[in-house]
C-alpha cells in the first residue's frame, strides 16, 4: 500500500524552528553567566576586592582551572589493530568529529573502540557532564557529553568537581582567545595539559556555582531536548527519502 503525505506538513516538520530557538536559548544562557561571573550583577551590592583578575566579590579567589575540574587528556588506540576499532563498543571521539557538529551535546564519533583498545591506549572515559575541548588541531571546539565517552589526543577536556557543567562550560568558551593565544608548537599549535591545568581561573564559593548551576539548568535542558528532536527527525527523513526515491511514499500536495 502506498503512503500518503502532505507535502507541506512534512517539509514544516523537517524545517521546523529548532535553530532559531536553541540558537534563542544559547543567547539567554550566555547572557545569564555573564551577568554572573562578568559583571557580577547579582553580587553587586556587596563588598569587592581586588585581584589579579580586577575587582571580585568578597569571599571570592582567584584560582586555577584545575581547582573546578579534572582535566583529562585523551589517547589513540593503535591504527593498525583493527581489532581495537568497532562499530558499537566504547565511544571515541575526535576534533574531526566535531567539525560538522552543530549542536551543543554529543553522545559519540564516528568511530568506537573496543575493550581492548581502551585499554592499550591513554584513552579516559569520562562521565556525562564532561566538558570536551579540542586542544590543538584545531583550540576552541568545545561540547558537552551526553554520555561516557572518551576523546583521542586532541583533547584536554574537563570533568566538573567544584563547578558545574555549565560554568566550565561557559568559562572555556569565554576564554578559548586567551588558550589560544598560549598554546605553542612548532607544527601546530597545541595547548597542553599543564598549560590548561594553570589557567588563572575566577573560584566563586561553592553555593554561588552550585545556585549558578540550578538557575542555568532549565535552559541546558530544553537545548539537549531541542537537539535530541532534530537528530530524531533528522532520522525520519533519511529513513522517508528512500522510499520517496523508489516511489514507495508519494507526497499529496
């Protein structure tokens, strides 16, 4: 039996209006870190003093990257094994994966690893929350995981301790310029681990960032349910233009 469809109705639920309101979302939460951690717009009746970074709120310290997470480098498995490479084992990414990735949260690259190749390499599975960030080849991708995961070298990601997700999340893309504009090498540039662990970094006390954390979640959560419906219509459609192809669904205009 043949399948009838709108025209119309299919291509407005494929072209639906989820950029505008995740690009929307994105805007109201890097709006709301900067008027936190910023300008401090909440703190600012109270007293401030001076610091390395310029004027903080009372109780506040500069820091280090390190002090609100756990960074974590990644490692490849040997290339000429291929049985540490698998179409559905442990999921593995690389700053290849993420250079037609849009989309804020990720679950995995193209390629896993096995067991095995976990386990001869200095790969590091990382929990969902993790802040994944491309250290060289190229800085400045940044993504959040949706699940376990682990990266190749390419990364110097960070595990949230103290901070949150979202405040790690917002600092990095805050200061990508600055790691940047550190990283050395002489191929490429690269920021390393020690140089990411050292990174002067605004500590605000632990019930700031954790108050931070439940204000900003709402609006972490609608942008991962935004782009878990895109990649489930995104799906349909490549499941429907087959059949569309072979003439098995005809569109009714």
């Amino acid at each position: 039996m043949t399948a009838i469809y709108s025209y119309g109705r299919l291509r407005r639920r494929f072209l639906t209006a989820r950029r505008p309101r995740n690009h929307n979302l994105e805007e109201q939460a890097q709006a709301l870190y900067k008027s936190w951690f910023v300008d401090f717009e909440p703190f600012k009746d109270g007293v401030f003093v001076d610091s390395e970074l310029g004027l903080i709120p009372e109780g506040w310290r500069v820091g280090t990257l390190s002090d609100l997470g756990n960074v974590v480098a990644g490692g490849t498995p040997s290339k000429e094994k291929a049985e540490y490479y698998t179409d559905s084992g442990i999921h593995w990414l690389t700053p290849k994966d993420l250079s037609n990735h849009c989309g804020k949260y990720i679950s995995r690259g193209e390629n896993d690893i096995t067991q095995l190749g976990y386990q001869n390499s200095s790969a590091k599975l990382m929990p969902r929350g993790a802040v994944l960030f491309s250290s060289r080849a190229p800085i400045g991708y940044i993504t959040i995981a949706k699940n376990d995961i682990c990266t190749n070298q390419g990364f110097k990601s960070v595990v949230p301790t103290l901070a949150g997700t979202g405040y790690i999340y917002y600092w990095l893309k805050e200061h990508t310029e600055d790691i940047e504009q550190q990283a050395s090498g002489s191929t490429f540039k690269e920021a390393s681990g020690s140089l990411m662990k050292s990174l002067a970094a605004l500590v605000p006390p632990k019930e700031v960032l954790e108050r931070f954390e439940e204000t900003l979640q709402p609006l972490l959560n609608s942008q991962e349910n935004l782009e878990e419906e895109s990649l489930t219509l995104k799906t349909s459609r490549d499941h429907l233009l087959p059949s569309l192809m072979s003439g098995a669904l005809v569109l009714n205009n």
